[in-house]
C-alpha cells in the first residue's frame, strides 16, 4: 500500500472522492505538464497516483511526484497501460468514487475535472465520460467512437491509411456527428477518461491481456454491454501531445497493436459457432500486421 | 430460451440471472436473458458484471410500465421472470404511492403486454408478506391474503392480478412466494447488510421494538433455484411458496451478527417499532418440495457467514450505495 497525499497546493481541499491516475514510461519530460494540469482542473484537489513502468531510467519520475505531492507507484515489470493502471487503482481508498485515467503526455484545461465529474454524477448510468482531446496543433481527435462491428473494424482496417474519409472509418469514428456535441458513445480513448470506479472494479479494470492498445474499446465495450453509458462531454478539453512513449518502438508497436485488435475481436466474437469469424479475421490481421511493417520499414 | 427478466439488476434479480448464465439450472442451460431494469435506487448494474462479458446476455434500460418498450421487447422473448418491484417496507410506510404504481400497475403493464405478445411463461415473483402475520404454524398456498403493509398489499394486488390472467385469459403464469431472502449484493438499506455494513464500521445499528419478530431466512441462491424450478415445471395458475427453513427472531438475528463481527449489544439502538410491523412469518413449502423437488440447500450458518464475509470484501460495492442513500 502506497501512501496518498494531496497532490495541489494548500488552498484547496482534498476531495477523497476523485483520484487521478497516470502511468509512466521514461515520462519525465511530459509528465510535469500533466501534473501541472491537474491542479488547475479542479476545484479540489484529487488523489494523485503516478504508477511507473519504467522505475529505473532515471527519468526523475518520483521526484516530479514528489514535487506535485503525488503518489509513486514504480512497478517491478512494464504491466503496459492497462495492468498499471489497475495496479494503481488497487491501492486507492474506497471513499474513490470517480477515477480520471490518464496518459501522462496530457495536458488537463482549467476546469475539465469537475466538469467531467459533473456530467458523471448526472446520472447514475455513466459508466465513464470522456473529454474533447486535441492535438498540440489544435485538432480535435476522434476520441469518441462506436465499438467496431465486423463491417466497420475490416473496412477501416483495410482503407484507413489509403482511403482518407472512406466510409467504415467515418462510422467507425463517428465524424458524422460535431465534435462539438455532447454524446453516448461506444467507448472512450483511454488516452484521458473518467471512469465510474465502482463499475471499473465490478469488471476487474482493464483486461490486462490487452498490453497497450485497445484496452479503453474493451472496457468501453464491457461498460455497454452491461448497460451503462459512455458519455462524451466536449465542453472538458485536454490536450495530448502524442504518444511519445511509443515513438521509438514502432515496429514492435505495429505487432502489439493487431495483438490487441485480435484479442478485442476475439472476445467481440467468443461464441463457439463463430470460429470461422474468428479465424478469417486472424488471417487478416496477420496479413495486415505484415504489410503495415513493411510499408514502416522502407 | 429467451427469458426476460425486470429487475434483473437488482439483489434477487441479478441473482437468478447470473446463475442462469452459468448454467446452474437444468431446463435453462444455454438461455438468453434480456435485463429490464429501471435502475432506480437499489438496481445497480455492478451486481450484473460477472456476465457482462456472456454473449447471451443483454441489458435493457426502461420502466415496467413503458408498455411500447415492452412490444417491442416480447417478440423475442420465450419467457418473463418477473422481479421488479418497490420492495422496502419502510419506504412504504412513508409513501406507498410508488409502490401501488410500480407493484400493482406494472405487473398489469407486463401482463398484458405479455398477453399481446403470445409470451409463452410467466413467473411472477412474490413475497410471502401477502399472507400477513401468523402466530403458529406456516401458511400454505391456500391460505387467505391479509397484507398488512403498504408494500405487501401492493403484492398481494399483483399476485391477484396474476392470478386473474390465467384464469380469464389462460396466461400461463405462476406465483412463487418467498421468506425473507439474505446473501450477497442485498442493497444496505435491509436489516442484515444494513447491520453487517454497520457493525463492522463501529456503528451502531437499529433494533426495531422488543425484536420479537421472527423471520424465516432464505439464500437468495436457494430462492433462486425454486423460481428457476417453477419456470421450468411449475403449473400454470399454481403458486409456489419458497422457504429457507431457518426461523429467528430479529433478536436473535442480531445476536448472530454481532458474534459474527465481533460487537456487542452496546452497538444496538432499540428503536421505535415500525407500524403495522407483522410478528411472525412462516411458509410451508410442502408443495414445491413435493411437485418440484426443491429443498433449501444453503445452511443459515453457512451462508451467513459467507455474507459477513462478501461485505467485508466488498466495500466498493456497498459504501457508494449506502453513501448515495444516506444510510
């Protein structure tokens, strides 16, 4: 058990109610920005846990916790994103009621915590809400998409490097809708979501089986299914700057992406009469797995 | 199978569909089940993520009253477990409106719909607090309805009405009877996990009048089982008591609990006796022993214990509904 201090400045009270969860990997350099941002994205202050899959790289991660009176969870293998994230939620209090997960490369605008904790004390279905994310250039990224159906997850698979604005990927990512516009959705980007902790414990976290990617469609898909609400609230913005964790491992990237897709859609598609869904989609995203490396590598 | 299920969410409900989904249930293996489930105070869709992940299983949000949801609901739908329902005598007691809207006019929403809709089954889930008080013996199926709360008479109106369908329309409907149920994901307004919760806090907990009143106790996976029975082999028309078997007062009811959280009475506030308050319940279950080969499997010692346990495992679950509800 790690200890849990109040990670902002005295003048604002601890609400035991709200935690904020971020993992690290070699993050130094962004992650004094994200926790800069929490601060300012409250009115209270929220438990602070920064979990560290790469304790011994000396990226100064406990010392900027320290700094932002944070917790410090290092973490003795790389869980990937989900497993550390569920290792660090393991160790909250129980008076946590909402938990702000959190990539570390992001950047919270004033007032995006309480406005997202706001939508998600509005109705006791929201099993998460998700705020608009931008680029650092200003671009709304689609963040708020629908679980991919069999039409849909080929379709994109297959056009969305090739086929700019072909219609899967349209569905897929819900451009038909405003970004603007407050909606339910399938699921939410993990890069920055609010999620019920009661519902997130009820379904054992993330999969841990999902090393990185898709871990956020998977838990997104789960909160549907058993009935609550994925709420996308565009009046909270933040800002992501990228996955700078993940830049210069791209190939082994690319293989553990189509891992996640395989193991998303296997579970999707689990009933026994669907083994021949199952495996044409295996095939594919072998193939695809294989072509997108090469089309990386020169 | 398709069965749907209202109020598939909440403590006895999610019971029966989660162990619907594992299979425990001979002539159920391999059902669907459809959750309809308003999800006002005491349903919670936590109780329901052990199958959220089961390709038979669905979630539906909307109201037992909602009769265009439920036509476009039933058509696909074999059978109806019939749960939902304002079920806190307390609440009663201060307004019984909600109870006579939700118990009463909803079952007759689900009744009809289920009559338009040519539903093939239909279990409706009652309470043996229809017969009233009984100061010796156990009541029988024959037994005349004399509730004696807001809450029991809203189910004695929904029993009737049930009833009534079979016999002026022919619905193939049953009526299943319960004492009163224990076990895990019970909300904390009831007496044991509102003592349990307690207890193991270091609060103190209500006692209502001289705690003469006696309770027949049931496991929800015991009460469960028999309406799974009753689905599969139950008459139509017939109804069906279900009992645990374990008669205690509320008394002695506390004094398990405190032994089992390691307190004392010094943790009991007497309190005011609740209106109306029946002293004794008791069901006798002869018949769906005799026609379904039910018996009550789960000893009171046992599964108690298991409950203590499950609650102070379980923090997550209870403390945002008790902190919700302001118990």
């Amino acid at each position: 058990m790690i200890g849990l201090v109040m990670a902002s400045s005295p003048a604002r009270a601890l609400d035991p109610r709200v935690a904020v969860v971020t993992v690290s990997y070699g993050s130094g350099a962004v992650l004094e920005g994200f926790l800069h941002s929490v601060s300012a994205a409250s009115t209270v202050a929220p438990i602070v846990i920064v979990a560290d899959n790469k304790p011994h790289d000396g990226a100064g991660v406990a010392a900027l916790a320290a700094r932002y009176q944070a917790s410090y969870l290092p973490l003795d293998t790389n869980l990937g994103y989900g497993g550390a994230i569920n290792a660090a939620a393991a160790t909250l209090p129980a008076s946590v009621e909402w938990i702000l997960v959190s990539n570390p490369d992001v950047c919270l605008m004033p007032g995006a915590l309480d406005g997202l904790l706001a939508t998600g004390n509005s109705d006791v279905r929201i099993g998460s809400v998700g705020p608009a994310i931008t680029t650092s250039d200003g671009a709304v990224y689609p963040s708020a998409r629908v679980v991919p159906s069999l039409r849909t997850g080929i379709g994109h698979a297959l056009f969305a490097n090739i086929w700019i604005g072909n219609p899967w990927t349209r569905a897929y990512r819900n451009d038909a809708v405003p970004s603007e516009k407050s909606r339910d959705a399938g699921w939410l980007s993990g890069a920055c979501v609010l999620v019920r902790r009661s519902a997130f414990a009820a379904l054992g976290g993330f999969d841990e089986g999902f090393f990185m990617y898709f871990e956020d469609v998977d838990l997104g898909y789960r909160l549907g299914k058993l009935g609550y609400r994925n709420v996308y609230d565009p009046a909270a913005t933040v800002i992501h700057s990228g996955a700078h964790s993940t830049t210069g491992d791209s190939d082994r990237m690319i293989e553990v992406h189509h891992h996640s897709a395989r193991r998303f859609l296997s579970k999707k598609y689990s009933g026994w009469w669907l083994w021949p869904v199952r495996a044409i989609l295996n095939v594919g995203l072998n193939v695809r797995s294989a072509v997108v490396r090469r089309r990386h590598d020169h | 199978m398709r069965i749907l299920v209202t109020g598939g969410a909440g403590f006895i409900g999610s019971n029966f569909v989660r162990r619907t989904l594992d299979d425990a249930y001979p002539g159920l293996t391999g059902a669907h089940v459809v959750v309809l489930d308003a999800l006002t105070y005491s349903g919670n869709l936590e109780n329901l993520a052990a199958v959220a992940d089961s390709d038979r299983y669905s979630f539906v949000h909307g109201d037992i009253r909602d009769s265009e949801l439920l036509d476009r609901l039933f058509p696909d739908v074999d059978a109806v477990v019939h749960f939902a329902a304002e079920s806190h005598v307390d609440r009663s007691v201060r307004d019984a409106s909600i109870f006579v809207e939700t118990n009463v006019l909803g079952t007759q929403k689900l009744l009809d719909a289920a009559l338009r809709n040519g539903v093939k089954r239909f279990v409706h889930v009652s309470t043996d607090e229809v017969y009233g008080s009984i100061a010796e013996g156990s009541w029988d199926e024959q037994r005349p309805l004399e509730p004696n709360s807001p809450y029991s008479a809203s189910k004695a109106g929904s029993d009737l009405l049930a009833r009534s369908y079979f016999r002026t329309h022919g619905l193939n409907v049953s009526i299943t009877r319960c004492s009163n149920n224990y076990g895990p994901y019970h909300f904390p307004e009831k007496v044991i996990p509102l003592f349990v919760t307690n207890l193991i806090d270091g609060l103190h907990v209500p006692l209502y009048g001289d705690g003469n009143n006696i309770r027949d106790w049931l496991h929800v996976d015991d009460h469960t089982r028999g309406i799974a029975m009753v689905l599969v082999g139950g008459r139509a028309g017939d109804i069906y008591n279900i009992g645990g078997g374990t008669e205690l007062s509320n008394k002695e009811l506390t004094q398990l609990l405190l032994d089992a959280t390691g307190t004392d009475w010094s943790y009991v506030d007497r309190v005011a006796d609740r209106l109306g308050h029946d002293l004794r319940y008791s069901v006798d279950i002869s018949k769906i022993r005799a026609e379904l080969g039910y018996e009550p499997l789960v000893p009171f010692a046992t599964g108690l214990a298991e409950v203590v346990q499950w609650y102070r495992d379980n923090r997550a679950w209870w403390q945002p509904l008790k902190d919700r509800a302001a118990l």
